[in-house]
C-alpha cells in the first residue's frame, strides 16, 4: 500500500533514462547484488571493482551499518519517523523495511532527484497497513523545499531519524554540505537522530585511486573525505559510542568477526 506520496512534476517524470553509458545508482545497485541495473552498469562496475577489488565490501558494509542504526534507532530510541536523503535505487533490507519490520506503525520520507530512482519510486512507496511511506523528488541543495514535503507525511515537531548515507560525498563543497546538514538538523525537535555515513580518506589508498579515476572519467564525481571532515558534520550533537568509525566497527553484531577497517565511516548522533 501506498501513503502521502509527493507527486513529482511533469519534468521529473519524463526525463528519459539512458541504458547507453554507466550510472553511479545502478552500479552502487550492482555491488549491493541488486538487479536494477544494466549490462553497461555491470561492466562499469567490475572495471572498478578491477582496480579495487574491496568495493563490494564497502557498499555492502555500509548497508549493514545502516541496517545497525536503524535497528538501534527502533528498538533503543524509539524512534517512528525517518527522513532518509539520497536513497538510491532500492535493494534489499531499506530503510522502510527495516524499521517497519521492528514498528509497523514507523513512517519513512524517502528523498531523491534521479530519474532513474524516480522510476523505482513505486518500489519504494510500499508500507504496513499501520505506517507509511513517501517520497519527494528534490536535491540535498534544497532543504527548505525537502522538509516542507517531509511534513506532508511526518510530524517534524516529534523526533524523526535524519539518514545521510553516501550522499554528502556528492556535493563538492564542504562548507556548503555541512551548512545544509545543520540547516536540516535545526529544523528537527529534541530527541532526533543524525546519521550519516559516507566514504573517507587516510585508510584504503587504492580506494582512493580508484575513485579519484572515476571522478575523472566524467562521471558524476563522489569526493571521498577526511575522517575528521565526516566527524564534523555531527557538531552540536551528541555522538554514540564508538563514535565516527569505519562502518564495520560501528556497533558490530555480536557474532560478526573483528573487521579491518575499510574507507567508509559513518556515525550516529543525538539532538538533546
């Protein structure tokens, strides 16, 4: 079923979606074992995953870590309403799903603005009798136009989980990103949540190679950043324990073996 969805323009809804050349979306959907994607995704992707073979363990660890902070964000803090920016094509174990399996009555706002997600949106918009689910075609660069159509579906006077995940590396200018993350966070009550995770500089330099490459192929570039760049974007909050740290060291499960630390850190925080 489907509930308080934001309807996209007529623009939106008709751009055409090229199968020619490689998207960042399906071949992020590619190493997650997704099938929305295309052979050129997959050709794209296993030439980068070529020259850094430890990128499908850096997507699928940074699905986990959401999966682990959600999961918290239900069952420890209680939250029932998320506001997810940059969601990407859907696979398995989203961010609805995940918080709606533990709180049916948990209501989720998927942002995005890519034709291509806006295709899947109906995949998406799927929710429990009790809860609900959105989504608002609109860019990161837009706070203001993101969180009036996020009020259509949640209550943002009530604790609401804010979820940055990979989307912050998409926007080049880091003063500009982090103004927008506070931006976003000042409009939340007390008692919500940040996360957010993204990928990092300092730990995997053929990670960084392999980026800086695709970067420079034309691409729709991501900028990998300094830890202590992504640890700044939780300023004014209070982070949980560990803290900002590689996503497989972010509250592993109790059985998980130790994990070395990959170039992707994330974190999760709290508005007092």
């Amino acid at each position: 079923m489907t509930d308080h969805a934001t309807t996209p323009g007529p623009a939106a809804a008709h751009q055409s979606i090229d199968t020619s050349v490689p998207h960042s979306a399906r071949i992020w959907n590619y190493w997650l074992g997704g099938k929305d994607n295309y052979p050129v995704d997959e050709a794209a992707g296993d030439a980068y995953s070529a020259v850094f073979p430890g990128i499908v363990t850096v997507a699928r660890s940074s699905r986990a870590f959401l999966q682990r902070a959600i999961t918290h964000l239900v069952t420890e803090a209680g939250i029932r309403q998320f506001l997810d920016i940059g969601t990407g094509l859907p696979t398995v174990d989203n961010t609805h799903e995940v918080a709606q399996r533990l709180a049916p009555e948990a209501r989720i706002v998927y942002v995005d603005h890519d034709p291509m997600v806006l295709a899947h949106a109906r995949a998406l918009l799927t929710s429990t009798p009790e809860g609900a689910t959105a989504y608002v075609d609109a860019n990161l660069s837009d706070p203001d136009r993101i969180l009036a159509s996020a009020a259509e579906t949640l209550d943002l006077t009530r604790p609401t989980a804010l979820i940055l995940s990979n989307i912050l590396g998409h926007m080049p200018d880091y003063d500009q990103a982090r103004d927008i993350v506070g931006r976003l966070v000042d409009a939340l009550p007390s008692g919500s949540y940040l996360a957010i995770n993204d990928g990092s500089r300092g730990i995997d330099a053929a990670y960084e190679r392999a980026q800086d490459g695709y970067n420079a192929s034309g691409a729709v570039p991501y900028f990998l950043r300094p830890v202590d760049q992504i640890t700044a974007f939780f300023d004014g909050l209070e982070l949980l324990e560990p803290g900002v740290v590689s996503v497989p060291r972010w509250r592993p499960d109790a059985d998980a073996e130790a994990a070395e630390p990959i170039g992707e850190h994330g974190g999760l925080a709290f508005k007092r």
